[in-house]
C-alpha cells in the first residue's frame, strides 16, 4: 500500500525459545493477521524479529488499539518508513520530522536516539548512525541530547532495502500468541474470578473455550447474559470462541439430595469437573482453567481443591490460586471484566447450601453420595441438554 501507516511490533520473548520460534512467529503473525482483517488493505508481514502492520493512515489508530490486545507482542511503534536504499541523509530527514512532531505534541528539552541495524550490509554502524542523526536533530531542533533520561527517544532501525523512523514506543500486554501453547477449557461463572483466570492462561498462549453451569430457575436469564458478555470482553483479546451453557439445575438437586449439605459445593465442583472434561473432549482442549484461589472462601482449601481436581481427567490449571482478591479485581478493572462481573447474579454454587461447608472434604467421604448417581450418565444428560453459543 503505498502512503501506508506502519506499526512496527516487537516480540520479546520468542527469542527465548529457539527450537519454536518460527512457529511462534507464525501464530503470532496470524493473530495480528486476524486482529486487523477488516480494515481495509490492512497488511502483515514479518522480517527481521519484527512485525510490520501497514494500514491507511487514517486507521493508524485505531489498529494501535487492537495491537495493545494481541498477546504476544511486547510493544510497538508507528513509524515512517524511509524509502528504497535508505540514506543517511533520507534517515536524518524522517528523525528530524519525528522530532518536529514530538515538539508540536510537548514541551520536549531532550530527545536520544536509539539505532538497530537489522541490515549488516549497510554502511554504518548502529551507534555511528545515532551520533550522526543526533547530532543534525540537535542542530535543527535545538533539543538537547540526554541518553540517560531523554523527553523523547527516536528509534531508527535500518532493514534491507528500508529504515524505520518513529518517535516513541507503545506497550503491548506481552505473554505468548494465544493458541501457540494449545487450547482449554474455562469454567467460567459470573464473578470476578474466572474471567481474569482465562485471561492470564490466555496470556500464556493458551486458545480458550468456555462452559457456564445455569441453573434456572434458581438463577436467571440475566446471569446467562452476563457470563455471555464476559465471554465476548475476553474475546477483545481473542481469548475466547464459543460458551457450552450446561443446565444444571437437575443434577445439582440429585447431588444435593445424595449426600450432606456440606459436602454440596465439593460435589457441584467435582460434576462441573467431569462435565467439563467431556466438553473438552468435544472441543479438543487439553487442559481446564478455573478462577479459584487457595482459602479465599471456606470451599477453597488445599483439601478440597485435591479432592475436586481428583474427579478431572484433565490438569486443571488455577491461574489465580496465589493472588489476593485485591490483585484480582485490579487487573479485572485493567482488562475490562470488573465492571460487568460486579453486576449483581446469582452462583448456582451457593444454591442449596449451608453456611458452613466442609473445608477437608476428603474423597472418600464424597464417594458415598456420588455412588447413588449414575455419574456417566448424568455427565451425558448434561452435554446432550447443553447449548453452544459462538462467540467469536
Ligand atoms: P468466580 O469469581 O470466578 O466466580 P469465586 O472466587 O467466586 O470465582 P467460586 O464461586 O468458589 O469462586 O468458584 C470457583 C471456580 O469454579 C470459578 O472461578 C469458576 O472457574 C468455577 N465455577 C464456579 N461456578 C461456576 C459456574 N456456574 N459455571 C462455570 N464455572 C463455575
Ligand atoms: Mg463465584
């Protein structure tokens, strides 16, 4: 395209890996792919360790906001391109244009500037190229160099056949492309928790599904809606393609019927367990995700999460379990669920409960009421009753 916007993206941590690094870059490449594909003539190619997007100049900014989601990357810059066979003097020119711009932004008394050459063929060398660009921004602007603490740092990175000017660097969230670690399987409720689990194993390239148990009439519509909604606030960091909605109401009352109150929360978790392990069977995931947390509520001890994961065929995997609540709900409100998680609902897990549940249920005093159900058969009722919402 030609008068395109470039975004040039930076991915840290793939280097780290050697032996997958092309497929990361792939996944990766793909994602950002996805992450711009209705923008029109929008382009993504990679070279070099790093990831050129090109837009119209006009969706610069909006493609910035989309990059900010795209795990794997660590940052980005919008950059000028500096055309075919690039110069010295064609460089210098862009980073002075940079630094006009930086200007007419702020109030700027310092600038460095920071040079990589990708191309070992051009002529001068990375800090030669600084001193030589600093030393004509300085002349021009009257912005002083500081390489310790500068207003404002000028990139300059100089490929084969091109250079890339740009005035400043944007974060991006980091982790690994999702789907490059495979995909799982979220338990996802309403509350706080689950969402910024699924997030956080996004993180870690992880694809996600989700699965809610609903129990009307206990719990309604709305809470239905809103783990929907969750779901698709998820989906902004292509975390999330589809929710499995599983009614539980039925099961839920056998469960409760079959053994003592307080072992009922202990006996929910294990069925969601097994139910979600047949859902993942369907949807190929290799792992479950939950939002629980070591002793945030009396449910939540080390021995009640043994004797809940002992009904999974699959690792389940808690990203949450070492964070305090405050760490939680802070980067809730950073990704965006808070606000929709703390829209009051009902937890079908709270149904039919006493207010003292076991905190050392062990599995031998759950076998008995589980041996009352036809536990195969229930897993089945329950993914044959389930609907699938696609989310993205
Ligand atoms: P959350 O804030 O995610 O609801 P929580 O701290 O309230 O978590 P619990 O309600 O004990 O903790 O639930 C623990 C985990 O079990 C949840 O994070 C979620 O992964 C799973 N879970 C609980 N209820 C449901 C449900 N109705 N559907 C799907 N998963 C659920
Ligand atoms: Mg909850």
């Amino acid at each position: 395209m030609e008068d395109a916007g470039v975004l040039l993206c930076r991915y840290g941590e793939l280097f780290l890996k050697s032996g997958n690094r092309r497929r990361f870059e792939r996944v990766l490449a793909d994602n950002i792919r996805a992450a711009v594909a209705d923008l029109p003539g929008a382009s993504v190619s990679t070279t070099h360790g790093r990831t050129l997007v090109r837009v119209r100049p006009a969706d610069v900014d909006d493609a910035a906001g989309r990059l900010e989601r795209v795990f794997g990357l660590v940052s980005f810059s919008v950059a000028r391109k500096v055309a075919a066979e690039p110069d010295l003097e064609a460089i210098g020119a862009a980073a002075v244009d940079e630094a006009r711009a930086a200007l007419a932004r702020d109030r700027l008394v310092s600038f460095k500037i920071e040079s990589r050459r990708a191309d070992k063929r051009f002529p001068v060398q990375s800090p030669e190229i600084s001193r030589r660009v600093g030393g004509r921004v300085h002349e021009t602007t009257g912005l002083a160099v500081d390489v310790h603490r500068p207003a404002l740092t000028i990139g300059i990175e100089v490929t084969p056949g091109h250079a890339f000017v740009y005035g400043g660097t944007r974060g991006a969230p980091g982790g690994l492309p999702v789907g490059a670690s495979g995909r799982a399987l979220l338990l996802l409720s309403g509350g706080i928790d689950s969402p910024v689990a699924g997030w956080l194993a996004a993180k870690r390239g992880l694809a996600l599904d989700a699965v809610y148990f609903h129990s009307p009439p206990y719990v309604g519509e709305k809470s239905r809606d809103k783990v929907l909604s969750l779901a698709r606030k998820l989906a902004r960091w292509q975390a999330m393609r589809s929710v499995t909605v599983v009614p539980f109401t039925d099961v839920q009352k056998r469960l409760r019927q079959a053994g003592p109150g307080e072992l009922a929360v202990v006996l929910y978790r294990r069925m969601m367990m097994r139910i979600a392990d047949a859902v993942a069977d369907q949807l190929g995931a290799d792992a479950l995700v939950t939002g629980e947390n070591l002793g945030q509520v009396a449910s939540q001890t080390i021995h009640n999460l043994a004797t809940i994961e002992d009904a999974a065929r699959r690792v389940v995997l808690r990203p949450l379990l070492t964070y305090d609540k405050i760490e939680t709900t802070n980067l809730a409100q950073r990704i965006g669920t808070y606000e929709t998680s703390i829209l009051p609902f009902d937890d079908c897990c709270s149904l039919f409960v006493p207010a003292h549940p076991a905190t050392r249920a062990r599995v031998a005093d759950v076998a008995p009421a589980e041996a009352k159900l036809d536990l195969a058969g229930e897993v089945a009722a329950a993914v044959a009753a389930s609907e699938r919402v696609a989310i993205a």
